[in-house]
C-alpha cells in the first residue's frame, strides 16, 4: 500500500498551484492511491457525484494536440461576468504574483494570453484529470466537486507531487464531452493538471497570500 506520513496541517499549507512540471509519469499504483484518497471526499447524502478521467503518456499528448486544433469554446457552468471590489483585488494580485514570475510585463497582452494558453497544454505535466458532475444535481454537486478536488489536490500533495485544479479546461466542454464520450447530462467543473513539480520553473516561484482569519471568519460564543 502506497502512505504518506505529513501531518494535515503541513499538506494544506504546502499545496500550492504548480504550473511547470518534469515530464516523467507517476506510477500507476500511486494513481490509484491518489483516486483512493479523493473518493473520501464528503459529499450531500452521500450521493458521490462526481466522475473522474484520468488522461496519461501518449493519450494525453494526442488529446493535448486535439484541443489546440479545436476551435470551440463554451463552459457548461457559466464563468463571473466580472469580479469586483476585495474579489478583483485578489484576483489582480494573484495574476499579477504569476505574471511577475514569468516575466509578462504591465499591458502586454499578447503575453499574459500566452501564458493562460498554457493552460490548454496542461502547463507540461504528465497527468491530467476531468471531473464532472450531473447537472441535475445542481448547486450542491458542485459543493460536493469542490471538497473532492481539494482531497484530490491534497492527496497529490502527500505524494510530493504537484497539481493545479483549471477552470479554463470547463472552456472546452463540448469537445471534451465528444472525447470522453459523456452523456448529455453532465456538466464538466474543472480540470486538474498534475504531476512531478518543475521546481526551478519561474512560475513556481510565489505563493499566493490568503486574507487574515478575522477578515474571512466570525467566531460567535
Ligand atoms: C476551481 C478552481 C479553478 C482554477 N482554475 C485555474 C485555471 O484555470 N488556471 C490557473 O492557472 N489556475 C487556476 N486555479 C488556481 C487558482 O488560481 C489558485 O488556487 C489560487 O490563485 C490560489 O493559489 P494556490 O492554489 O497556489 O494556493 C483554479 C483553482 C480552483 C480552486
């Protein structure tokens, strides 16, 4: 059986979104040793909404090509209209911490869609999953989505590996329903990239900040 020994604590303050990683496979056994950990996510009832794909090697080239020749674009849930106030202000810090990394100077455009672009290359890493839900469920299955991706990422984490959860693959619905050939009646939530962390690689070289306890948290009694 393959473990991992870090305490909770120590996980959920190492992860962080890695975008750079070494090419080399992760054993199949720990895999499956990561799904294992993430089917214990908590879910509404029970109900275990979520269905995973897990794309690898030479398959996920081939669907890493496909894409970059597919010219349709669409989410099944809707992406923000906008984000505004503290919500704009992080995101602009976060983007700006990335931006910094990798060297995309103020204004230039053509460089910062560069590098979102990445995204749709799985930012190099030899692994990546596809989570969707059905779309009946609603709101709350997209909850249960979100404890089973952080399980997930977290279940990466213990391995010493690295991932990063992307809204931005949700872009691609339609093709990735034609390729995985799912019903019409799911919705796709997010990809997540993941692998061995490029560790030298520039846009590994922040981590993000996360507002004060007393800002995000009312403590009553
Ligand atoms: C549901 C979800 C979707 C995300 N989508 C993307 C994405 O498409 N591209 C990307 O570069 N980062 C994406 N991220 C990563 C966030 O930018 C990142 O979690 C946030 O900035 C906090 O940084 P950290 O994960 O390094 O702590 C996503 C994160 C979550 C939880």
């Amino acid at each position: 059986m393959v473990t991992s020994l870090r305490s909770f604590d120590e996980l959920a303050a190492a992860r962080w979104s890695c975008r750079g990683y070494e090419p080399e496979p992760v054993p199949q056994e720990i895999l499956e040793a990561i799904a294992t950990t993430a089917q214990r996510a908590p879910s509404w009832c029970n109900t275990q909404p979520w269905h995973t794909e897990i794309v690898s090697g030479a398959e996920l080239d081939r669907l890493r090509k496909a894409l970059a020749e597919d010219g349709r674009w669409g989410s099944d849930f809707a992406f923000p209209e906008r984000y505004e106030g503290v919500y704009r202000d992080r995101r602009r810090e976060v983007a700006w911490q990335l931006y910094d990394a990798v060297g995309v100077e103020r204004g230039d455009r053509a460089a910062s869609g560069a590098q979102t672009m990445l995204n749709f290359e799985f930012f190099g890493a030899p692994h990546a999953a596809f989570i969707t839900v059905p779309t009946a469920l609603g709101v709350y299955a997209l909850a249960d989505a979100g404890a089973y991706v952080q399980t997930f990422l977290l279940a990466v984490e213990s391995h010493g590996l690295g991932a990063i959860a992307q809204a931005a693959l949700a872009q691609k619905a339609d093709f990735l329903r034609e390729w995985f050939d799912w019903d019409e009646d799911r919705s796709l939530v997010c990809a997540i990239s993941f692998g061995r962390p490029d560790r030298g690689h520039p846009a590994n070289s922040f981590r993000s900040h996360r507002v004060p306890v007393a800002e995000a948290v009312r403590f009553h009694g």
